[in-house]
C-alpha cells in the first residue's frame, strides 16, 4: 500500500510545529507587599492645604477659576449631587440653630409647618425671617389662614412665586403641597 503523499506532508508539518514551539509553564506574580504601596491620606490632606491654602469663601486662583475650598475648581470640576446634599444638610443645621436661638416655639409647631418655615428661612435668611411679625404671631398662635395671608402678603411672595404659594399652603393646611 502506496503512502498518501499530502498526509505524510501533514504529518511531518504537524511534527515540525511540535518540535518549534516554546514550551511555556503557567507564570507566577511576584508578591506584592501592599503595606508599602499605600498612600497616607491624612499626610496628603496636609500637604495640599499647605501647598493651596484653604479658602472658605469662593475666589479666583492664579489661572482665573473660581475656587473654594483647598483648590477645588468649581468652573470646571464644580460639585457632584453628594456634596450639595451634604452642604444643604450643613445648611439645614444651621437654619435650624438659628431658628431654635430666635424663635424657640417654632420646634412646637407641627412637622409640615416646621419645613415651611425653614424652606421659607433658608430662602430669606434669619435677619429677613424675623422682619415678618405679623405672619410669625400668626404661626405662634395657630392662626394658620392668618400666617398664610402676611407670607402672600409680601415682595418676598412675588419674587419667589410659586415657592411662597407652595410655604402658604402648608402654613394653612399643615400638609405638604
């Protein structure tokens, strides 16, 4: 029996590639000790207050950007949606504060119309707030109509619109609009 020619060609191709390639044997990593590797943050946070100031209130740094903070670029990087919250929360606390110290009754109120009057005293500012006798007797002594009224009843409801309609429905009704 006469051999095939063109599967002896194959066999010896197959046997040639056998004998050509590399034999490998799976790699090992080397261990990495990460101990080594890791960044000491608190030594960072020093030296970047160091190196850019803290700054509390907003200001231009040397390449024109508005900036706040320990050079954080609010033209380009601004600010994601965690840290307004976590500025609003701060901002709450401190409306809160200053209601407690001005109007102490104002934590006898109910939940719905607590949140108006802080919605209504972040917007304005404490000064501004106190200005408003009439609406705060109004809320003191449970006249809800009667707060509703003087909260309507000023330029700040014009300015504000919609936001002053939404704060004189809760005064009145003490539900969320």
């Amino acid at each position: 029996m006469e051999a095939d020619p063109d599967q002896e060609a194959h066999i010896y191709r197959r046997k040639r590639q056998d004998k050509t390639k590399k034999q490998t044997r799976p790699r090992t990593l080397p261990k990495i000790s990460w101990a080594g590797l890791m960044m000491n943050k608190a030594d960072l946070v020093e030296q970047l207050i160091k190196h850019e100031g803290m700054r509390l209130k907003p200001y231009y740094c040397t390449a024109g950007k508005l900036t706040i903070g320990v050079g954080r670029n609010l033209d380009d990087v601004g600010i994601n949606e965690p840290e307004a919250r976590w500025l609003l929360l701060n901002d709450i606390q401190q409306i809160e504060k200053q209601l407690d110290a001005k109007l102490p009754w104002w934590r006898n109120l109910d939940g719905v119309r607590q949140i108006a009057l802080a919605d209504m005293t972040f917007n304005v500012g404490i000064g501004t707030i106190l200005k408003f006798e009439k609406m705060l007797n109004a809320l003191l002594y449970e006249r809800w109509d009667d707060a509703a009224a003087e909260a309507l009843d000023s330029r700040w409801a014009k300015q504000v619109g919609q936001r002053a309609e939404t704060i004189a429905r809760q005064f009145r009704t003490g539900e969320y609009a």
